[in-house]
C-alpha cells in the first residue's frame, strides 16, 4: 500500500528506531511511546486490521512477541509487559495497518497510556541497548 506509514517504514522510505526483522514481521520504537521500549510489531504484509490479513502473520507477530520479551526486559531491566492492539476506529487505531503494541513496565513507575514526547537521542540509546541484548 503506497500511503500506509508502517508500509513505508517497513520499505525504508522513512527513517524509525529498529528493534528486530524477520521475513514476516518489523519491529520498531513507537515514536509517542507510553513507556520506556514502547515498541510496535507489524506484519510485513499490509492489512489494516488483523482479519483482513492472514491466520499466518496474526501468529508471527505473537512469534515476534515471545522471540523478543526476554532480550527486550533484559536490556531495559523491565519487570514486566503489557501486550496491546488497538482494531479499527471506534477502538482507537490510528494507523492502519495491524500493528502490536508491546509495552515494557517498570517496578515502582505508575502503568499509563499517554504519549510522551521522547527526545531522538534517548530513542537511539534504547533502540541500540535492545538491539545489543539480541
């Protein structure tokens, strides 16, 4: 799909904080993240909400959760994680292609859902903390 955010950045067209790619999904640092290592996992084939993909890439983007969780709760000493998927407008999607949210939490830091505004340099510097843990 030629105008999808998530298509673009899986093509390379726009710049994100990688995490981790496998041939069927593309993980990255939410820009807006709720908490520190807030990533987001995509499948690589574009489908706006999850049923209109495939049984395949519902299960990759799970596959990608389990493969990732531990280096990702290593890296950033995170005690904990919430899993989320916002599907379609009236349940608060805003990008739309399928995309999970992964969410590190933290012993003693409030659980919250609101957007922070993280500086570039932070993001690099978890991006690559997680990166190296793999």
């Amino acid at each position: 799909m030629t105008d999808c955010l998530f298509c673009k950045i899986i093509n390379g067209e726009i710049p994100c904080y990688k995490i981790y790619e496998d041939d069927k999904t593309f993980a990255f640092l939410d820009i807006g993240p709720v908490c520190k290592g807030h990533i987001l996992i995509i499948p690589k084939n574009h489908a706006q909400v999850m049923q209109e993909g495939t049984l395949d890439d519902a299960l990759a983007i799970m596959t990608t959760v389990y493969k990732i969780a531990p280096f990702v709760m290593k890296a950033l000493g995170a005690s904990g994680y919430n899993l989320g998927m916002n599907h379609g407008l009236s349940g608060g999607q805003d990008i739309f292609h399928t995309h999970m949210h992964f969410m590190p939490r933290y012993d003693g830091v409030p659980r919250k859902y609101e957007k922070q505004k993280v500086e570039h340099d932070e993001l690099v510097k978890i991006a690559s903390l997680i990166r190296e843990a793999f």
